[in-house]
C-alpha cells in the first residue's frame, strides 16, 4: 500500500539540498540537485520504514513559517 509523506527541502549555503521527513524520525538526506534529492528521499524513507516499521499516524501539514529570534 502507498503512503504519503511531507519533505521540508531546505538549501544549505554550498547549494546542498537537504530533505526532512518530520513524521520519521532521524530521516533525511542530502544532494545536489533537486531531482537527485527526490530518489534519495524516496530511498531514504523505505529505509526508514524498514527499520522503525509503520510510522505513528502523522499530523496534518499545515505549512512553514521562518521566525526570527534576536
């Protein structure tokens, strides 16, 4: 069966995608380029389930808000 996941794909200051999967714990990774970091987070989150097994159920995605803290 199909599952779904949010990715929060940040880019770091080198260019480097960086995607996270908030509902796996410990899963993400990393590429050049975005269709790159697509496949790796797709293989990264089979390993993950492989490992943890079936996720907690997830929260609904609502969004992402930049705060600034002084």
């Amino acid at each position: 069966m199909a599952q779904e996941f949010d990715v929060v794909i940040e880019r770091d200051s080198e260019g480097t995608f960086v995607a996270t999967v908030p509902a796996l714990r410990g899963c993400h990774t990393q590429a050049k380029s975005l269709d790159g970091l697509m496949k790796r987070v797709k293989e990264a989150i089979a390993l993950c389930l492989e490992v943890e097994g079936t996720p907690p159920k997830s929260l609904d995605f609502v969004g992402v808000q930049r705060v600034r803290v002084a």
